[in-house]
C-alpha cells in the first residue's frame, strides 16, 4: 500500500463523510448539480482528514454560493464576487487552517473574475472550486461568461454571440498550481479530484461541470459529452495552456500542475491578532 493510501485508509476511519452534515437541508432545486459537488467535498474532506472545526468554506452568492451552510465546517457566505479575496485573508491570517473558497461561474468569473486572476497570481495554498452551470442560477438565467454564444434564452433570444472565456486557461495563465475539470454527474471522480486539489501545494483550482436544471435542462446529456482528459501536463506551462485552449470543454482530470512558490512568506502575517488589533485600534 503506498503512503497516501495508508494515510487515507487512517483518516477515512477517522472522519465520516456525515461529520461534515450542518444539519440544514439545502433549498437546491431537484436534480440541481451542486448536489453531487456537496456529497463529493464532503467525502474528499473526510479522506483529507482534517477535522471541520480546521476548515473554512468561503463564497460569494448564488445559488452553489449556499454550499457552506450544508456543511459543518467554519463558513462565510460573503458578497457577490468576493469569496476569494476573503479567503485569501483567512488564510494569510490562519495558514494552518484548510481554506477552500466555493461559488458559480457568475460570481468567480464575472463580478469576482479580477480576483480569480489574483489568486491564481498570488498561488496562496487553498482550493478554490467553481460549480459551472454556465448560466447564472440564482437570478433566473442570466447568461455568464461561460454560457455558450448561440444559446437561445427569453433572456437573451438568440445568443449573446459573445465568445465564452476558457476559465482554465485563465488560470494557467494567471499562475494557479493545480488546474482540472469535474463533473458533478460523477462524484467519486470529482472527489478524487478535490482529494488531490487540497493535497497539491498552492492554489488548486477545479471548474466543476454542474447542470442548472432550472435553466438549462439540456446540460443533463454533459454525461454523454464528459470523458478523461488526454493526459496531465505536469510543469510547462505554455503547453497546458496550448492544450487547454485546444480541448473541447468537456475533459475531465487534473490538466496540469506545478510547483511555483506560493505568495512570497514576508507578506504572510507575522503578527499575533492582539498586535493587528493595537495597530488598528483608533484610540490608544
Ligand atoms: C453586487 C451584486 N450584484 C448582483 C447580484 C445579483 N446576483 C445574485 S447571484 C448572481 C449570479 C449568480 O450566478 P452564479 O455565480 O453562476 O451562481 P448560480 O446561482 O448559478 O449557482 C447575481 C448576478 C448581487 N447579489 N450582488
Ligand atoms: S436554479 Fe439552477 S443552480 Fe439554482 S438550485 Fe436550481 S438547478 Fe441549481
């Protein structure tokens, strides 16, 4: 058995995947994605095998943005767009903690799209895992900056006849450590995947194939599109990006993963919260 998998066999007798359950029963519609992205972080936190009280889950708003509150982790259900910067300052803040930032494809790549570019700059240890439904949720279907050019909505007849970006190969550019795509119709993959994510040093991000059910039903045949990525390019960057850009969308893996060095350690806090508190306090 090689170590990682004795370490997991350790921590999967440790921690259950219902040690993660708030209690609170998500609002989510009927056969809406983002339950399959829950029940597989809850499993991959259980073989990660930090405890919840040494994880925080951060998002912005929309509906994936709600995923927090299922949990029994520490959260923060912020402002839309914002998820990762807060997350960047717990973690600068507790970097023993395991930080996971959490939303959909309107709040990271929209409002919050010049962070998303940041962080993967700044490479802080954390995961950071989009639920894409391509469409924006929450509001009533809204197309996003994933939604396909031609697709046909009340909203939107005919198309935006925008260009969707490629998030992944934002993030290679913008210099994440870890790039890969899930899909939330395959949750033991996904968690494999959030399993490795959380485990690979700097900033791992997974844009994870999420159906809106409400909004685009047509995403239910993602299941017949999704197969395995053609192979995980490991530390050349310019040719994970020519391959991401040259993909179809729909491979599923680890894309590619590095070794940059992380945010450099003279900006991580080096001080105790009561001295952060003296510096701050108005009157003396
Ligand atoms: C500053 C601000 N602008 C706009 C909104 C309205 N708003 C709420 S959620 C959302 C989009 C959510 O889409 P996405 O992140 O893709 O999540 P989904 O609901 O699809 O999971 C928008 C535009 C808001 N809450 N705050
Ligand atoms: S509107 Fe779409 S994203 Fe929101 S809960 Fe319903 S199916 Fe999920």
């Amino acid at each position: 058995m090689s170590n990682a998998a004795i370490i997991d066999a350790a921590s999967a007798e440790a921690l259950d995947p219902a040690d993660f359950h708030s209690g609170a029963t998500p609002i989510w519609c009927p056969g809406c994605g983002d339950y399959g992205v829950l029940s597989a972080l809850e499993h991959a936190l259980a073989i990660n095998g930090r405890p919840p009280h040494e994880v925080v889950l951060v998002s912005g708003i929309g509906c994936s943005s709600r995923l927090p509150a299922y949990t029994s982790c520490y959260g923060f259900h912020g402002v839309h767009g914002r998820a990762l910067p807060f997350a960047a300052g717990v973690k600068l803040a507790r970097p023993d903690l395991e930080v996971i930032a959490v939303g959909g494809d309107g709040d990271g790549y929209s409002i919050g799209g010049n962070h998303f570019i940041h962080a993967c700059r700044r490479n802080l240890d954390m995961l950071y895992l989009v639920m894409d439904n391509r469409v924006y949720g929450m509001t009533k279907g809204q197309p996003s900056p994933t939604t396909e050019a031609d697709w046909d909505s009340d909203i939107a007849p005919g198309g935006l006849g925008l260009r969707p970006f490629d998030p992944l190969a934002l993030a290679i550019a913008g210099g994440a450590n870890f790039v890969a795509r899930g899909f939330s119709g395959r949750p033991q993959e996904l968690k494999d995947l959030i399993v490795e994510g959380l485990r690979w040093p700097g900033f791992a991000f997974i844009d994870v194939l999420s159906p809106c059910m409400a909004f685009r039903s047509e995403e239910f045949g993602w299941k017949e599109s999704v197969h395995p990525v053609a192979r995980t390019i490991e530390d050349d960057r310019a040719a994970a990006h020519a391959a991401v850009l040259a993909e179809d969308g729909y491979s599923l893996g680890v894309l590619f993963k590095d070794h940059r060095p992380s945010l450099p350690a003279r900006y991580v806090a080096q001080s105790s919260l009561s001295e952060i508190e003296q510096q701050f306090a108005v009157c003396r």
